[in-house]
C-alpha cells in the first residue's frame, strides 16, 4: 500500500471515529436535558396546585375544575408532565371546557401566581325563552337556544312557541340576523306603548307578535323593524285607537308597507 493510500485510510477512520464520538455525544447531550426538563416538568416547584373559576350561572364550576383536572394528567413524549406552569394546555383546556356546555360564551385560561391559573367563564344572557309545553329554554341576542330555563323564570323575557322540532339546546329558533331584526322591532312597538309577550310562527316567514292587551301584530321576516314600528305608531294615532280599543282588535296586519290593516274581534 502506498503511502498516500495509508495516510487516506487512517484519515477517514478518524472522521469516522469523531462522527461516531459527536453522535454519542449528542445522544448524551439530549438525554440530559430531556431528563432534565422531565424532572423541571414533574417538580413541585412547577405544579399547579390552584385553579380558580369565576362564579358560574347554569351549571357547576366543580365540573369545570373537574375537566381541566383531566386535562392536567399525563405526559407530553411520556416524560414531560402536562401539569406545570410551562407546559400548561391553554388552548385544549378552553376547548374542553367551551364544549361542556352550550350556555359558555367566551373561556379564557391564565396563569395566576406561581403555582395558580384563572379561569374565566362569560356566559350568554337570555334575551328570551323558548317554550314547548311546560318546558321552556333560554335564547341569546342570536336566538340560540343554550340552556334550559327554570320553571320561575324571568317573566319580563318574551316567550317564543313551537316551530323546532327535538332537542332544542345548541339550535338557532331562527336565522340569527332574523331574530335580531325580531328583537329590534319588539323593543321599539315597547314604546308605543305595547308590550309584546310572546312570539309563534307555522312557516318560519310570517310571525304573530302577541301583544299584554291581545292584539296580535304580524310581521313578516324581510320587513325593516324601523318602518313596521312608525307604521303601526302611525295607524293608531291616525285611527285613534287607545289602548282600551286595542282590546277589540284581534290583529294588525303590518305586512304590507305603509298599508296597515286591522281586524276588529
């Protein structure tokens, strides 16, 4: 063998020997800082030992605390603990708990303190109720049905009857923009004054509003709430019609624009 050959023999046996060493080396290196990391991850020190829920409406926060428990067990890569302070799941945990119930608005989670996290809950507010038989839920500024309500509810809230079909809970009693528009001319006939108490419909398109003196109004669902509320404002004050004359009225037809019709009982 040459020299030249020799010399490139004993060469690349030392690369080799040295990418052998920065392997091993490497390998060594990270098994220290996984291990390292698994026992920061599994410390005291880190672990959350607190979490704290603001008050809830329509259900326990013993189940929400219940939830993010679970979600704090086990491990990332079997070695990293879930429960500590660097590792915490946000995201899942927000998700978990959206999900629990249909009344939960909007879930934040964060660390509070060393070894704490909050959690705060927003939950919808009823705008209104929907009823079948004796059971009744409650509805959001959307019409979304999320919770059932108590036998002794609010009854200031107007009450919507029938249309859905099913489990009423996480369904929309109609499209969302509909139902505002909805809930927007129900607040303005309130200043003409009339109280509108309840709401049913047979097609999804025209909706009897049901007045505290009778009176039935019937809208329908492409008309502008701000022009149907100053025509009926408009026929009782031309026609003279108080609200002890509202009792004789079975219903107003506000249907067609600036043609309001009225039948007397």
């Amino acid at each position: 063998m040459s020299d030249k050959n020799y010399k490139s023999s004993n060469l690349i046996k030392r690369k080799k020997k040295i990418l052998r060493l920065k392997i091993i080396g490497l390998f060594v290196l990270a098994f220290f800082i996984i291990g390292g990391l698994a026992y920061l991850s599994n410390s005291d020190s880190v672990k959350i030992s607190n979490i704290y829920i603001n008050d809830t409406t329509f259900f326990d926060k013993k189940e929400i605390e219940k939830i993010i428990r679970e979600e704090l067990e086990g491990r990332y890569l079997l070695v990293l603990g879930k429960n500590n302070i660097f590792l915490l799941p946000k995201y899942k945990i927000e998700e978990r708990v959206r999900e629990y119930n249909k009344s939960i608005k909007i879930v934040s989670v964060d660390l509070s303190g060393t070894r704490s996290i909050s959690v705060n809950i927003e939950e919808y507010k009823p705008t209104a109720v929907w009823c079948q038989e004796v059971d009744c839920y409650y509805l959001n500024e959307d019409g979304f049905i999320f919770n059932k309500a108590p036998l002794e509810y609010d009854k200031n809230l107007v009450k919507f009857n029938d249309w859905l079909k099913g489990e009423p809970v996480g369904k929309n009693y109609t499209d969302p923009e509909i139902f505002k528009k909805m809930i927007t001319l129900i607040n303005l006939v309130s200043k003409v004054p009339l109280k509108i108490v309840s709401v049913n419909t047979d097609d999804g398109l025209t909706f009897n509003l049901h007045t505290d003196v009778g009176t039935r109004l019937l809208y329908e669902i492409n008309d502008n709430p701000e022009d149907v509320a100053n025509n009926l404002n408009t026929v009782l004050e031309k026609d003279a019609i108080n609200r002890a004359q509202l009792n004789n009225i079975d219903y107003i037809d506000l249907r067609f624009g600036n043609k309001v019709y009225y039948k007397i009982r």
